[in-house]
C-alpha cells in the first residue's frame, strides 16, 4: 500500500464520518409544504419548491436574530 491508498482510506473516513454527524433533512409529517401549506411537498422533503425551502430558512435565520431575552432572568432558558 503506497502514500495515495492510504490518503484515499483516510479520505473516505472523513467522508463517511462527517455523512453520519450531519443533521436529518426536513420532512413533512402530513405530506404538505410545511411552509406555504398549499402544495403537496416533493417526496422524501419538506417543501413544495426550492423557493418555500429558501423562504422557511430564510425566516428561521431571522427568527433567530430577534431573539431578545426576557427581562426576568426565571423566563430565560439558560437561566435554570
């Protein structure tokens, strides 16, 4: 075995290690868009289009920048 088949074995671990860590996709309980709810979402996704995926990420990202703590420190999660 030479330099190349073992930086090819080292490779394919880290490949196959980082598609076991990665997180589950999105799929929709009900076989709807979970974000328009009008269309029937694409099989084995969550959403109707690439558009609704973008729009439900997109609102995710800025419900998350919004975040603004409650000012009694019992209501903050972190705060237990």
């Amino acid at each position: 075995m030479d330099d190349a088949d073992l930086a090819h074995e080292v490779q394919e671990a880290l490949i196959a290690s980082a598609l076991s860590a990665r997180k589950p996709g999105l799929k929709s309980p009900d076989g709807r868009c979970i974000w328009c709810r009008d269309e029937a979402a694409v099989a084995g996704t969550a959403f109707c289009s690439a558009e609704c995926g973008e729009d439900y990420f997109r609102n995710e990202h800025q419900k998350k920048q919004r975040y603004v703590p409650s000012k009694y420190p019992s209501d903050n999660p972190g705060n237990k």
